[in-house]
C-alpha cells in the first residue's frame, strides 16, 4: 500500500478517508501521527488553503498528501464567512459563537442562501506540478433557530430545503453520502481511478 498523509488531524476526517481510500491501495496516516504540525492557512481561497496543507505535509513527510479545506459561504454577506469559517467569531471561537455571528450578520438581509464549500488537494510528492484538486458546494440556506444534535460546525442552521431537514437532523451516514465533503471525495476518487 501507498502511504498517504493526510494534512489534519481530524478523527472523523481520518476514518472517512481510510475507508474511501483503501481499495485504491492507499494507507492514510494522520500528519500528527508523524510529529507534523498544522500548517498556516494564508490564503483567501479554499484551494489555496488545501494546497498549502498538503505540501506542508508532503515536504515533511516524504510521502504523498491529502488536505482539504472547508466552510460555509452566504451569500448576501458575499461569501463570507468563507475560508475564516472556523474562525469567524475569533480565532479560538467554538461552532455557537460562530453560528451566533453569522446570525446577526444575516439579521438584516432577507436572502438566507448559503452553500458549503469542500476543497481537496491530493499530491504525490511536495513538489507535484499536477495536483488533484476537486471543489465542491452544497447548497441550502441558513435558518436562525438551531435544528438537530448531529453534525458540528454550521450544520444545525444549514437547511436544507429539498429535504425539510437541516444539516444536522441528517443521521450521519445519510450526510456522508450528500454533503460537500461526500461530493469531493466521489470526484477525487474519479479522478485517481483515472490516473491509476
């Protein structure tokens, strides 16, 4: 098997994508598995964000590397709050100070439109001049009284109205299979298959 780092540390993230992975061969090691710090995430963009992880990981690594990066993007607030999703309240902000930040922000606007945004890189080596790189979006829209006990971040205000649910009524193994994150996975893979 190929070893693989992926650029987080997340354990939800880690069993998602050993499970996805392993039939094309790869062996997802978490990055702190191997002493590697998180990465600065400088960048305006989710793409340049993942990237940056990726070949964070990858130079001190030695192997190939995953990363993604996601948020949430409204669109009367133009995006935001975007690549600072995880931060928007602040930078040690928890998911309700967050979600009570962009309740207010919308307070004002009638349109309540919003989609997340999923980004993964995936590169051989840290200089890999032909990245993978899938985005994907999800589309629902912000709801201000929280609904559901499952999910983390946004998900108990993002509605989803094609199901009458919000993110967070999902059980989990239906929103792995729908959400942005699902949708880039399903295209990454695509596209390994397609390079194997």
């Amino acid at each position: 098997m190929q070893k693989l780092i992926l650029a987080s540390n997340s354990a939800g993230k880690l069993r998602e994508f050993q499970a996805l992975l392993a039939p094309l061969q790869y062996e997802v090691i978490p990055q702190g598995e191997l002493g590697i710090p998180a990465a600065p995430e400088p960048f305006h963009t989710f793409v340049e964000n993942a990237l940056a992880k990726a070949r964070h990981a990858s130079a001190l690594s030695g192997f190939a590397a995953l990363a993604d990066d996601s948020g949430i993007c409204a669109h009367a607030l133009q995006g935001a709050p975007g690549v600072r999703s995880a931060r928007y309240a602040g930078e040690d902000a928890n998911d309700l100070a967050n979600n009570q930040k962009l309740i207010a922000a919308l307070a004002q606007h009638s349109k309540r439109s919003a989609h997340y945004v999923c980004a993964l890189v995936l590169i051989r080596n840290s200089q890999d001049p032909e990245p993978l790189i899938v985005q994907t979006q999800w589309y629902g829209e912000i709801i201000s009284a929280a609904k559901g006990n499952h999910g983390f971040g946004y998900d108990p205000h993002f509605y989803l109205p094609e199901l009458g649910k919000t993110a967070a009524q999902l059980e989990p193994a239906e929103k792995n299979q729908i959400s942005h994150r699902a949708l880039a996975l399903k295209e990454l893979l695509r596209q390994l298959q397609q390079r194997a």
